[in-house]
C-alpha cells in the first residue's frame, strides 16, 4: 500500500520540507542525462508534450490548449513525485502547488529564488507561474 502524498502550498512550506526538496532535486540533476529519472529526461518528457512536438496531420499537439491538460499533468506529477520521494526515501513527498490566486501567492516563492540552490533557474521568468521551469529545445 503506498502512502498518501499531500501537496503543500508553495508559500507555506518549512525549512524542513525546503530542504528535502532541494536535496532531491539535486540528486536528480546528478542523476546521468540519459537515466530516465534524471531532470534532463523528465524536462524532455513535460517539453516533448506540451510544447507541440508532436502533431497528428496537420493538427500540433498542445497539451496546454486542450483538454488533455489536466489527465497529462496529472500523470506527470504522480511519476514526478515517485521519482523525488525514493532519491530522498520519503513515499509522501509530493511537490507543492503554487496557490497564486491568494494574496501571498502572487509572487515567486522565495524558495525559488535563492541563487546557488537546487531550486533556482537563472533563466526562470518570475512571473510564470510554474516551478519545474526548464528550457524547452
């Protein structure tokens, strides 16, 4: 029997669960680029079906235009979540979720935002609303 993952809101979180956060993904992104657990291969795996690799005739998949957003995403974060939760062994981490329509969660989490950690992107946009963010080739 698994256990139950709880996504905590992304301006709410301890320094205990930023920690283990951060520590998983930087094992992930130690994890070699073609070991399908690494951070490159699943950056690939969200890039390959939400930014139109793929088109069926002349129509381009875009998962974020349509209604398989929420069946893709939702598979992508149980796996995503499994993946993070054995590199640290912890069967109920789960990501949080940014809770942007609170006034708290206007902004970018803080924990996203600290240059020489796990967690911070040069390269991210502050005001997009996501934080697996990766450049998409």
């Amino acid at each position: 029997m698994s256990k139950l993952r709880k996504r905590p809101v992304a301006q709410d979180v301890t320094k205990e669960y930023i920690a283990k956060y951060q520590l998983e993904t930087k094992r992930m992104k130690e994890l070699d680029k073609d070991d399908p657990r690494s951070f490159m291969q699943q950056a690939n795996i969200h890039c390959a079906y939400c930014n139109g690799a793929y088109k069926f005739g002349d129509e381009i998949l875009q998962v974020h235009q349509s209604w398989l957003f929420f069946p893709f995403h939702r598979w992508y974060l149980f796996f995503y979540d499994r993946i993070l939760g054995k590199l640290i062994d912890d069967p109920t981490f789960a990501l949080p979720y940014w809770n942007w329509d609170h006034p708290k969660g206007m902004r970018l989490p803080p924990m996203f935002d600290r240059a020489n950690t796990p967690l911070y992107d040069a390269r991210r946009n502050p005001h997009v609303r996501i934080w697996v963010v990766v450049n998409c080739h």
